[in-house]
C-alpha cells in the first residue's frame, strides 16, 4: 500500500511540474513562425521577399537579401529564442544615397506570423557591426542598415530580443482544475476500496 501511495505521489508531482513549469517562463521565439522582407530604397519598397521560417537550430534564411541579378548572398539572418543576428557574407556598403532617389530605408523588416508578442528590442553588446536604426511592434522588428559600412566579411549585427511571457487562458486554468479534481476523486475511491477489503 505505502508503493501505490508513492506512486500517486510521484505521478502527482510530475504532472504538478508538467503543468506549472511553463507558467511564467520567457515564451521565446523557438518554434515561432517568422517572416523576412528585406526593404530598398524605403519602407514601401520590396527589393527581396525572404520568406518565411520556423524558428530552431540552423540559419533560418542563409541567403537574406539576395535580389534577381545579385550574384551572392551578402548576408544571412538567423533568429534564435532571443536573437536575430545579421551576419555580413561579403563586404558591402549600405547605400544611404542611390540616385536618382533617396534612402531611407536599406535593411529588413522580420515579423512574427506565429508566437508571443514582442515586448522590447535592443542591440546586443557582443555586436560587431553597427546599426543605423531599429524598432519594434508586438509583431516585427525593423533593421535599418542605411549609410553604413561594413567593417569585414562576417561582422554581426545582434538585436537581443523579448517577448511576453506565458500566461494560460481561462480556458486551460479551466481544464487543469477539472484534471486535478479528477484525479483527487480517483484516489478518494481507490482508498475507499482498499478500506473495504481490510
């Protein structure tokens, strides 16, 4: 009898740990849904469509940036549970002034398709580039890479990134009630049974 009461309460606590341990914690962007348009000469303007991705191991888009006729990539941008990093894979220029226009936009805009909202961005120090500008919505962060030289082959811009945490619905508080009560009645008849049979 003292086995089965161990067992319950094993059983007991990793369903505790399974349900409570995600309450709270940061929700990242591993396993979101992400999308990358690279934007020239303005924000109206769509020189390359990246695409979209899932966010996990590996570079999420190896070949960013790369327009008909661009003969190579000239950078990549990888997101991570916390980062995008836009590595340079050539050593280019941002060009702030292209006549017969003007620039006020040369970089790229990432939006989140599917995941927690974004809360704040920031560059990170470990950065080995500089960037012109940046900004966030709870859905995208903007990248301005306009005017700026690129320092050498494989420099990185890192912007640290922070989203909301995990808070369940109602619904699911719900659910996790009905579940323990279940489980609290199952036990409440099995001890009775057992009371029976002695």
């Amino acid at each position: 009898m003292n086995n089965r009461k161990g067992r319950a309460y094993t059983l007991g606590a990793a369903l505790v740990a399974l349900v409570y341990g995600p309450i709270g914690a940061s929700a990242g962007l591993l396993g979101d849904e992400v999308g990358l348009i690279d934007y020239f000469p303005d924000l109206s303007t769509v020189y390359v469509d990246d695409g979209t991705a899932t966010v996990g191991p590996g570079v999420e888009f190896p070949d960013a940036g790369q327009g008909i006729g661009d003969p190579i990539p000239y950078e990549s941008v990888d997101v991570t549970d916390t980062q995008i990093i836009l590595k340079e894979l050539t050593d280019v220029f941002y060009s702030s002034t292209d006549p017969p226009y003007p620039v006020t936009f040369n970089g790229y805009v990432l939006t989140i398709l599917s995941g927690a909202p974004i809360t704040g961005v920031s560059v990170d120090p470990a950065s080995t580039e500089s960037v012109a500008a940046f900004s966030s919505t709870p859905t995208s962060v903007s990248i301005n890479m306009k005017g700026i030289k690129i320092p050498f082959t494989g420099a990185e811009a890192i912007i640290d990134v922070t989203t909301a945490t995990v808070v369940p619905e109602s619904s699911t508080w719900a659910m996790m009630l009905l579940g323990f009560a279940g489980l609290a009645f199952a036990g409440w008849r099995a001890r009775g049974r057992v009371r029976l049979a002695d």
